[in-house]
C-alpha cells in the first residue's frame, strides 16, 4: 500500500486527500500544517483542497456531547456513558472517513486528530491516559495502519496526555458492523470482542477512549465497558464526528 501511495504521490503531489481535487489549500493552512510538519517531521504534510477543508466544521459548544449509545437500551449497566463529538457529521466527512480506511489516507487521520486535540484542549476534559480503539489483526494486516491510533496520536501531542494503544485488545475477530443493521444483533456482535492486557492495571483512573466515528455506539460502549470492569475509574469516549441527535445533557 505505502509503495502505491507514494508513486501516486509522486505524480500527482497536490492532490486532495479526500475529493482527489487540486489541493489549492495546501499553502493556506499554515497553523494545522504547521503543527503536523512539527509532530511528524520537516516537509512532512497532508493534501486538501479548500472546499473540502471548509467541510470540517465544529459543533457548537453545546452540541458536542452526546449518549453513547444512539439507542440507549434497556439494563445497560452505564447508561450515563459520554461521547465527546466535536466535528458535524458532514458530506466530507462522509468522504474522508472512507479516504481513510479504504484508500490508506493515513495522513488524513492525522489531519483529523489534529483538529480533534484543538477541540478537546479547549474544553475542561480530565483525562490520565489516551487508548485508541483497537483494530483486529485481520483488518489491520489489511489497511496497514490503525486510524484511531493515528487520529489520537495528535491528539496525545496536543494536549499532553498520554497515549497507551497497547491496553485494549480485540478478543476475536467480530463481523463487520456496517454489515448489521439490527440494533440489538450489533450490541451481540461485540459483546465480549475486547480484553484489556493484564500488564495494565487501571484502577483509578479516567480514560479516555478515541476512535474516528461514533455509528450506534454498540462498538465503543462494549469497550468502555471493559475499560471500567478492568478498573478505570471513568471513560469518556471520543469520536471526531458521527450521524447522531441524542444529546447529553452532563459533559464528561
Ligand atoms: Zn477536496
């Protein structure tokens, strides 16, 4: 994959990573550029063009959190569970996630956590340690990278807390969510597909839980879950952005 990308790169350097337009806003982003060239190396960029940039749009202050769950169901054991989402669910986000999971655009992941560190150090959020959402073997053998992992690292950079991907792990390969459309067989799906390594010992502390998009939340909540059982003594999930209404009224 890396090989393809830079041959690609190497005839067409001003593309955009999302809509494979002319990147016309590559010179005029000199603050997000110039945090990621700082974070990832001198000459080190990400492509974009301007009508795409101008897609990421924040949220309101008081439309950035959420429930985790889009359907919050009956007996859920932590149902006050809160997911920070900064970012509108927009047609470029639509985009750009895909960008990144399907056509290897690490860069963009990077790019979006960038602006997600911003976000997250303008508000009064208290966390100890960073864990990004896991990704199977299987599918990481496949992409090539994990973009939780590469959307929190900026995230850990920007606001000084810790960044550990090796605490949560998938126990078994679980079917693809996108492919469930029925709520309550998502929630079975990944019930029990993650394990926290016994090296950690999370007692006390507030975690918090990252991955790039929030769908019915079935995903992160089982997570959250095993973050808690395993001592944590809180875990607020974070996701750049999400197609969701369910507000929560008690931020993080
Ligand atoms: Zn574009």
């Amino acid at each position: 994959m890396s090989l393809i990308r830079e041959a690609i790169d190497l005839m067409a350097p001003n593309t955009c990573d999302v809509c494979g337009d002319y990147a016309d806003a590559d010179g005029n982003l000199s603050i997000i550029t110039g945090i990621y060239s700082r974070i990832y190396g001198p000459g080190k960029r990400f492509h974009i063009c301007s009508s795409c940039m101008a897609g990421f749009v924040p949220q309101p202050p008081d439309k950035r959190w959420f429930t985790v769950l889009s359907n919050p169901v009956e007996n859920d054991p932590y149902p006050d569970m809160t997911l920070f989402m900064p970012f509108a669910y927009s047609g470029v986000v639509d985009r750009a996630l895909p960008a990144i999971k399907f056509r290897g655009r690490k860069e963009l992941a990077r790019m979006l956590g960038i602006l997600m560190g911003r976000m997250i150090l303008c508000q009064d959020i208290f966390c100890d340690i960073i864990v990004p959402m896991p990704l199977s073997k299987e599918r990481l053998y496949e992409r090539g990278f994990n973009q939780a992992y590469e959307m929190s690292y900026p995230v850990s950079v920007i606001t000084g807390i810790p960044l550990a991907d090796d605490v949560l792990r998938r126990r078994l390969d679980t079917a693809r969510q996108s492919g469930i459309t029925d709520s309550t067989l998502r929630a079975v799906n990944v019930s029990g597909a993650f394990e926290v390594d016994s090296k950690w010992d999370l007692s006390g502390l507030r975690v918090m839980l990252t991955d790039d998009v929030a769908t019915t939340g079935h995903t992160m909540h089982e997570a959250a879950m095993t973050l808690i059982e395993a001592g944590a003594d809180d875990v607020l999930c974070c996701a750049f952005s999400g197609n969701r209404q369910l507000k929560n009224d008690e931020p993080f």
